[in-house]
C-alpha cells in the first residue's frame, strides 16, 4: 500500500513533465551561435535564416543565407540577389522585390524569367499569394482591341501584359520578340482597373516566397517537434550538419522519451490528453490489483 501511495504521486510528477515538454514546441534555438539580427531596417532576421557574415558555424537552413547591404537584408537565389522586404515567421513567408522591378520608371520592361529561375529552387515555393504575369514584348502582329502597354510602343510593335491562366487565345510565340513571367503580389493587383494601369503599382511591391525545410538530416532533427534545429559547421569549406537540441548538440535528432516519441505518434492535437487518460486507467486498475491483492493477506475484521 505505501509503495503505491508514493507512486501514484509519481505517475502525475511524470506526467505533468511530460507534458511541459509537449507544450515548449514553440521553443526558440540558442542565441549564441543563432543570433537574432537585423541589417537596420528594423527587420528582425532569425532562425530558419542566417548572416553570411557568422562563417564559422551556424543554424538556419542552407539557401537562407542573408547579407545585409546598406541595410537591407538581401537574398541571393539563382544568382538574383533579392531584397527582403518582410518575413513571416508563423506562415514561412517572405516578401521580396528585385531591383529589376522595383526600378521600371513605370514602364516595365522586363528583361528575364523570375518564374523560371524560381521553378529551379527546391528551398521556395512562389506559387501562394501571388499571380503570375506574362508579359509579350515586341509583337509584330496581335488581336485587335486589346489594350497594350503603351510606354513600350516601338513603331508597329505592341507589347502584352496578362495573368497566366487568362492569355488570350493567340500564337504570341510566333508573332512576339520575346516572353517574360513574373509573381506579383494577388493583394497589389487592383481587380477594378485594368491590368495595364495596376502593374506598375503592383510590380514594385514585390512577391512573396514560401519557405520550406531541406529535405534529409534537417527535416529529421525537426520532425515531430523534437524541439531540433538545424546547424552548420563550416570547417575545410565542407558544410557539417548538426541538430542543435534542448540538451546540446546530436547528430541526426534530438533524443525523445519513450512516452513522448509514443504521443507524437499519435500525432494528433488531443494526443497529450489521450496519453494522460491512458496513464490515469493503468495507474487507477494498478492501484485496485494491488488492493485486491492486499486484502487477501489482512484480516478481514479490522476489529
Ligand atoms: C549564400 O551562400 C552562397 C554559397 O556560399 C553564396 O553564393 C551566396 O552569395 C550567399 N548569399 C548571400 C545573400 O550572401
Ligand atoms: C550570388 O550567388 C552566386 C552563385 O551562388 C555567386 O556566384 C554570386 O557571387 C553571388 N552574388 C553575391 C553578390 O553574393
Ligand atoms: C506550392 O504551394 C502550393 C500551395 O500551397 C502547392 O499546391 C504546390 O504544390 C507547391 N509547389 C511545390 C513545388 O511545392
Ligand atoms: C522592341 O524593339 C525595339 C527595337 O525595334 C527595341 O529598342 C526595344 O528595346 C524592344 N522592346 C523590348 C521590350 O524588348
Ligand atoms: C565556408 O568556408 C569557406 C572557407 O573557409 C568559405 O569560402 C565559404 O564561403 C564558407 N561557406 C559558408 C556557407 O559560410
């Protein structure tokens, strides 16, 4: 009886550590060697993102290497260097512009694929929260009674702006110069005007990317929450990944209690819940096993 009268005490100390550890998901990783920083532009740049400066070793996902320039943080993807305009942590959003759009003296002549360029990158998706445009330059020959761009007018030729998914039916390959597509904002396009006359407002707010975790040892030392995040090393110019944890570093992922690695199977918001209900019935037929058991030994007058 005694022992199980210190038990059961025991179970719930159990359980309620288990359940602080459940519930520090949204845990922050260390500051010394993930530094939150900002290039002095008041925005506050920090894990999954990292500055290039910091070499020697660092957290934040390959590809999201910052560097600021005359304070803005800029990103360099696919050899664009891009400027970081705001991140949205909870969403894994961030919205860039690029000079080439932001500089167009509102006549955008536009002089490559950013759509390409993004296709190709396996860390950003920039397929939410934009629409794609498809720009026509220099057509010989075009439907009558569409509206052009009219600042790109050269003798004959006309120029063409639609959203991909609404190009009207013609053959624009066969009779244009050439062929761009670029993201903008959805929320920049006004619906009411023309999409002529909303594209410059539109093209220098940029468009937003979404981030995703690198595949292989970064995903695992994230997974089920395992509070993990993702380190680098560089030494000998070849990256090392390591999982930087509660308790220090590990190689692959954080180490996970039995019971806790047991709930995030389960994988579910009620799981903690379900787990504490499991324990509460073996802990509560435990106690009466053990009464019954007790029972049979003591006398059955108390007297
Ligand atoms: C990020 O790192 C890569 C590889 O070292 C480099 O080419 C790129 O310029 C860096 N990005 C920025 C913004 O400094
Ligand atoms: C951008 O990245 C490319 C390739 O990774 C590199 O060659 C180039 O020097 C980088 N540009 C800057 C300004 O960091
Ligand atoms: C990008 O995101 C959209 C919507 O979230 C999704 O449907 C699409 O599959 C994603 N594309 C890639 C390449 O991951
Ligand atoms: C259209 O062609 C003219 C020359 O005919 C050229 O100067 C101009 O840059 C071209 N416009 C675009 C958008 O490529
Ligand atoms: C890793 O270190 C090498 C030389 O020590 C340097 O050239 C390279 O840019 C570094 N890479 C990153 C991603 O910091």
């Amino acid at each position: 009886m005694a022992s199980l009268a210190c038990n059961i005490p025991t179970f719930f100390v159990i359980v309620s550590i288990l359940f602080s550890s459940i519930n520090a998901n949204s845990a922050q990783p260390p500051t010394r060697i993930c530094p939150h920083f900002d290039c002095g532009n008041g925005i506050t740049i920090r894990y999954p993102f990292w500055l290039q400066a910091l070499q020697l070793e660092h957290c934040g996902y390959e590809g999201l290497n910052l560097s600021c320039h005359a304070q803005i943080p800029i990103l360099n993807l696919s050899s664009d260097l891009y400027q970081v305009r705001s991140i949205n942590y909870l969403e894994n959003s961030l919205i860039v512009s690029h000079t080439e759009l932001t500089e167009t003296n509102n006549c955008p002549k536009i002089h490559h694929d950013f759509t390409l360029t993004l296709t190709n990158s396996y860390l950003f998706n920039f397929t939410s929260g934009n629409k794609l445009l498809r720009f026509f330059y220099n057509c010989t020959l075009y439907p009558p009674s569409l509206p052009d761009i009219a600042c790109l007018q050269s003798g004959a030729k006309r120029s063409f702006v639609f959203t991909i998914g609404a190009i009207p039916e013609f053959d624009w390959h066969g009779y244009c110069e050439s062929t761009v597509s670029v993201p903008v904002l959805e929320k920049a396009l006004d619906d009411k005007e023309l999409l002529v006359s909303s594209i410059n407002k539109a093209l220098p707010e940029g468009f937003k990317l979404t981030w995703r975790t690198p595949s292989g040892s970064c995903q695992f030392c994230e997974a089920f929450n395992s509070n993990g995040f993702c380190g680098y090393t560089n030494s000998s110019s070849t990256e090392n990944f390591f999982c930087i944890c509660p308790d220090g570093r590990h190689s692959i992922s954080c180490p996970q209690d039995v019971f806790v690695s047991a709930s995030f199977e389960l994988n579910s918001v009620g799981s903690g819940a379900i787990v504490l209900a499991g324990l509460m019935i073996v802990a509560t037929v435990f106690y009466f096993v053990q009464k019954k058991k007790n029972s049979l030994y003591k006398p059955v007058s108390r007297k």
